[in-house]
C-alpha cells in the first residue's frame, strides 16, 4: 500500500482525486515553513503468524520516511492476549498466551505531519499440535512389536523448565505398553482386528498450560502366516493325483494357544478329501475324476486361534486343488516330418506321465473321422508298452498333412480304469 506524505499547505481536492491514496498535512507549525521535505511512503503490513508461547515481534514494511518516526494505532480491534503494540515505530511485541485469530485496522501517522493510512492487520496464533507418525501400523498377532515414536508434539518450541504429559485417553489392550517419555508403542496383543491409541498432551509453562488435539493412531492387527505346504501365490495347494493318497498339512501357529480348523460353509474339499479338525490336515484319496475337467472348485479353510481371556483370531486360506491327469504322451515335437525318399520308416516314441503301480494297454490307433480319414495301412502301433513305438512308413505318394488321428490306451489304477487318447499328428513331406 502507498500514499504521500506532503509538507506545506492542504493542496485542492481536485489533486487528492487524482493521486489515489492521499493523506493531504501540512507541517507543524502550519504556513509550510518547516522546511520538511514531501514524503512518499511505502505501508505494508500482512497476516501475522505468531507461535504459542514463544516471545514473538513484529514490525512491518514501512519506506520513504526519511528518518521519520511512524506512529500506529489499532482500531476495532486487538492484538493477541499477552502481546502489545508499539505504537511509535508500529511494532508487535509479546508473548501470545491464547490460541486464535485477532486483528483490525491499523493507522498510521508521521510525527510532525498531518493525515493517516489505514490499513487491515491480522494476528493468528497457531496451536501445537499433536501427530500421529503412522496413519495405520500393523503388528501381528502376539507377536512382540515397537514403533519408535508414533507421534509428535508440532507448532510448540519446549524450553527448559516446560512440562509436557502424554496422557492416554483409552485404555490400551493387555499386553500392549505406550513409553510417554520416548513416544513409542511396544508389546504384544491378541486383539482383532485392530485397536485405537488415543493421546493428548498437557503443555506447562509457568502458571500457564495448555491441553493439545486428540490425536488417534490406529493399530491393525493381523493374524500370522498361515498356509499350507507348497503353498504360495505361484503355488497355490492343493496338487493331487487321481485315485493317490494325499496330505498336506498348515505351517504350525507360533503362538501356543488352542487352535481349530474348518471348512468354511460356503466351500467344500474335493470328494475323497477330509480335514482333522484338530491339526488341519487335508488327507485322502481324490475322487470322482473328470479327465476333461481337472481343476476342483476352490476351499477355504479356517483357522481360530483363542486366547488369554478368550480372545480370538480368525485366519483363513484359499486353497485351489487341481488334480494330475495320468495320459500317455507322444513325443513328435511340433510337427513330425517325414521324408518318403531318404527314410522308409520312422518310429515316435510313446511317454507315459503318471504313478508307480500304473497298468496301461494301448488300445491302438483311430480316426477321428473314419469316414473321411481313415488310419492308412503304414500307420501301425509296434510295440504296446510303455517306451515303444508308433510306426510311420508311408509311401511315396503319402504327402500331406495327417492331423486327424489319436492314439487311445486304458490306464489301470487301484482297481479303476481310465480311458484316455492322445493326438498324432504330422507332416509327410517328399524328400530331395
């Protein structure tokens, strides 16, 4: 904000329009014969931050005096409880005892010369402030834990000879301990799912105090690890065999405390399998197999864990069974090309993927479209046995493309047989 100072006579209103911002004075004295100089004066003065009991002053920006002393005055309003205002040379001083906004108009004067400036001025005294480090921190479930510190006092400068008390404005959960003098959090809970520390502090200076914000750190709580074997997110349990005994057992919690496992009711096991309520584990022979379909809906699986003071923790696991498909596996490659010229014959080995004790009989080769593909005479099955062969000597008019054809075989497991087939398929190319 600007404005002229003039020394002399009042000039005409006509000028004071002109020039904005005027404070029309003469000198004292009057007649203009002081000798004093015209003044083009610079006053600013913005929102004033101040800290809570901390000795604060403040003066604001004033230019073009000219070794003049500037007097202010505030109206319609006040300063701070426990600051005053200077009024020669327009400075704020003090100690601020009171949280809050206070403010008005400041005016300002030049001694020796008529008129005034105004302008608004407004004091805000800021609260310490108490913050929480963590928005929410997780621990495990009796396990023990430390936060180093979890909170902080902000907006106050501590002195010596000041108090600050942290106090809890709830009670914690056994086990759990607050250190008021370094801030931090420790212990061990077996509280679920989470629990609330809520402070405050109590700022002592002399005969002055003040009580900080509520501040509430939020604790989740959450319960260990639990899985069962060979059991991860790239891994997920369960991989089972057809008609072969299973077992997979959970990691044992790390707390002794009673445990139980169940299903949960909206899941089931696959048929075949059952869970011990006791140790959790899934055992049994899987059932009821779907060749075409090997994947078995998914199961969870509950685990309660109660303690001291009947406390308890529920944990739970997704597991999603599959289940190995026993077939025979013709080892051809992408594409078995076959050259009539340079070789009359070639054997493809046959590899079978599945359990000792297995039986398997190939039952021979087959069309998928008799009608229309029937197996040529030079496709023939040499040895039915496990690491034989499937012949290939086709002729020399033979070329094209075979992929209509399937190896069928019967597998003979605990008394249970499956059928199954696998696809031949290949290229019979006319060498050079």
């Amino acid at each position: 904000m600007r404005f002229d100072f003039f020394s002399g006579c009042v000039r005409p209103p006509a000028l004071c329009l002109l020039m904005g911002l005027v404070a029309m004075l003469s000198a004292c004295g009057g007649g203009g014969d002081s000798g004093d100089s015209d003044l083009m004066v610079d006053f600013r003065w913005g929102v004033n931050s101040f800290s809570l009991m901390d000795y604060n002053e403040y003066a604001p920006v004033i230019s073009g005096l000219q070794g003049k002393t500037p007097i202010c005055a505030l109206t319609g309003g006040s300063v701070p409880p426990g600051m005053s205002l200077v009024s020669a040379g327009c400075r704020v001083v003090g100690t601020p005892t009171a949280v809050g906004s206070w403010g008005g108009t400041m005016v300002l004067t030049v001694d020796g010369y008529k008129g005034s400036l105004s302008a608004p001025a407004s004091f805000n005294v800021s609260a310490p402030n108490l913050v929480g480090f963590f928005g929410s921190p997780t621990v495990a479930w009796r396990q023990t834990f430390r936060f180093d510190p979890i909170v902080a006092l902000t907006g106050f400068t501590q002195r010596l000879g000041d108090q600050v008390i942290y106090s809890l404005q709830t009670p914690l959960p056994d086990g759990v301990v607050f250190d008021a003098s370094t801030l931090t959090l420790s212990g061990a809970t077996e509280v679920s799912p989470s629990f609330d520390l809520s402070l405050r502090a109590t700022i002592t200076r002399g005969s002055w105090n003040y009580t900080t914000n509520v501040v509430i750190v939020r604790v989740a709580v959450t319960p260990e690890l639990f899985q069962y074997e060979n059991h991860d997110q790239h891994n997920p349990c369960c991989h089972l065999a057809w008609l072969m005994p299973f077992r997979a057992a959970p990691n044992a919690p790390t707390a002794n405390v009673p445990v139980a496992y169940a299903v949960d009711a909206a899941h089931s096991l696959p048929p075949g399998l059952t869970l011990n309520a006791a140790t959790g584990v899934i055992s049994g022979i899987p059932a009821d197999f779907d060749p075409e379909n090997p994947r078995y809906k998914d199961a969870q699986i509950l685990r309660t864990q109660t303690g001291e003071g009947g406390h308890t923790i529920v944990s739970a696991v997704t597991l999603r069974p599959t289940i190995r498909k026993p077939e025979v596996y013709v080892h051809i490659g992408n594409d078995l090309h076959v050259r009539t010229i340079q070789r009359t014959g070639l054997g493809t080995t046959l590899f079978y993927y599945g359990e000792p004790g297995d039986q398997v009989t190939f039952i021979g080769l087959a069309s998928l479209d008799p009608l229309r593909d029937p197996v040529p005479s030079w496709m023939t099955l040499n040895y039915p046995v496990i690491g034989g062969e499937v012949a290939v000597a086709p002729p020399a008019n033979a070329t094209g493309r075979y992929d209509n054809y399937v190896l069928r075989y019967t597998i003979l497991r605990n008394g249970v047989s499956l059928n199954g087939q696998q696809n031949l398929r290949f290229t019979v190319i006319t060498g050079t």
